[in-house]
C-alpha cells in the first residue's frame, strides 16, 4: 500500500508524554489499488460504471503526488542577487506525473507571515503584499521544443533553489497554456505586515479564471495550470519576496497533486 504523511500540519499539536511523536499517516490508494475498487464495483456487486465512478469520486479515492517543506525558510529581498529586489527560492518539488495519469486536483498549504510592517496602511488586508508564493512547471528537458530550452531538470531546481529571479526567465520554466507561454503562477499573497503566522489553503482544478486586480482574500486562481500539465511534469512552489525590507518568513508548505487515469 501506498501511505503518506506531512509532519508540519499533522504534527502541529504536541504529543501526550509517552506518546509516540509520529503522525497518523494519511492514505493515498495506488493506481492498483483504485482499479481493483472499480473493478469490484462494477464486476462484484455490480454497478453500472457511472454509479462506481460515482461512489470513487464522492469517496475521493484517487491517488496523489504529495511534497512537503523540509525545514522551515526565510526569503529576504535584501538578500536578492539582483537589482531590483526580487527574491524567488523554491520550497518543494513533487515527483513526475506517472504514464497516463491525469490531474484531478491540487491543493496548496502555506504557513507563513511577512516582516510585520509596511508603508501602506488603508488598503486591503492582502492588497500591495510583496511576500507570496508562485507556482512553477518543471518539465523533462527531453519534452522542450528548441535548444535554449535544453536544460538539465537538476541545473533547474538548482536555479529555483538560489535566492534570485534570474532562472525563473530561463526559456525552459517556459509552458504553452492557450496561446500564451506561462512561467509562474501566483498561489497566495501574505496578508500584508502581519506579525501573526497564518495557514493558507489554495486548491486549483480544471476550468479557473483569473481573478483580475489583488484578490480579497489574496489568492491565485491557478488560471490554465491544470490543463498545462503533462506527463513526466513536477509541480513547484516557490517562495517571493520583492522590494526593501520584505521578508518572506515560511513555517511549511505542502502540495497534494489528486490523479485519475
């Protein structure tokens, strides 16, 4: 069987002395393992096919790629190796999309806060924050199309890993989605100079459409990210911090990738 767990939101309640300090795991079935479940359904009982496919979705018995934060982190935009003061430092990556699985769903946990302050004062609670987190395709280097493209998986998560937006130009963090190429996608804004940590959850599924301006509640719609994505791709998140002062202060982040075939 195929078990998963994530320390930093299942661990966040103390344990009773004696107690063993490792969570409950959360189960994730295996593509085996949903098979045999429809094909008891169906074959077994038996269902019509749109009844088990039915009773699986309601169940949310699907399998999943899950990554987590290994280690809680600070993104300065003082410390950006730019100019301009915009710092990008990826958190988590996940495994690739298996062979002809597609992606149901993507749910995002954040835990963070910014500096604490700022010079704007009468605008909304998410409005002007420059501490957020973005969203990032990584695809094979053998799935891109021209040479400026060609560059090795592992030199670009070196690039997402340095405190800087250089690599995140690279051509190759490049996807099509429509008629457009899409590097990054915005996930959630901080509520801005807040020094309270606060629990963010974004989840994204086919058919979303952008939310123009700053959002009220600071999150992305993930507009064309589902769709984008194919087989062999990794899901990234990535921490942002931009302009003087701003810091990013990240407790823990997990993504959960929901599949279906």
């Amino acid at each position: 069987m195929s078990y998963h767990w994530i320390p930093s939101r299942h661990a966040s309640t103390p344990p009773a002395p004696g107690a063993s300090s490792t969570p409950d795991p959360k189960f994730f079935p295996t593509t085996h393992q949903v098979s045999l479940a429809y094909h008891l359904l169906t074959a077994w009982l038996p269902l019509p096919v749109e009844i088990a496919l039915l009773i699986l979705d309601y169940a949310d018995y699907n399998p999943a790629l899950t990554a987590c934060m290994a280690k809680q982190t600070n993104i300065s935009a003082n410390l950006a190796l730019t100019d301009d003061y915009s710092a990008a430092m990826a958190l988590l990556m996940t495994d690739p999309i298996p062979k002809e699985a597609k992606v149901k769903s993507i749910t995002w946990w954040m835990k963070s806060k910014d500096q604490g302050w700022s010079g704007e004062t009468d605008l909304g609670e998410y409005a002007a924050s420059w501490t957020w987190f973005e969203a990032c395709i990584l695809r094979p280097s053998s799935a891109t199309t021209s040479t400026s493209q060609s560059v090795k998986s592992s030199d670009r998560w070196r690039y997402l890993t340095t405190p800087t937006t250089g690599g995140l130009e690279n051509p190759a963090f490049k996807v099509r989605v429509g008629d457009i190429d899409v590097s990054r996608w915005v996930v959630q804004r901080n509520a801005r100079a807040n020094s309270e940590e606060r629990e963010h959850v974004v989840e994204w599924r086919k058919g979303a459409r952008e939310r123009p301006g700053w959002p009220a509640d600071g999150k992305g719609s993930g507009e064309g990210f589902v769709e984008a994505l194919k087989e062999g791709d990794r899901v990234v998140l990535i921490g942002r911090a931009m302009y003087p002062a701003w810091v990013n202060y990240v407790r823990g982040a997990e993504v959960e990738v929901r599949l279906y075939s």
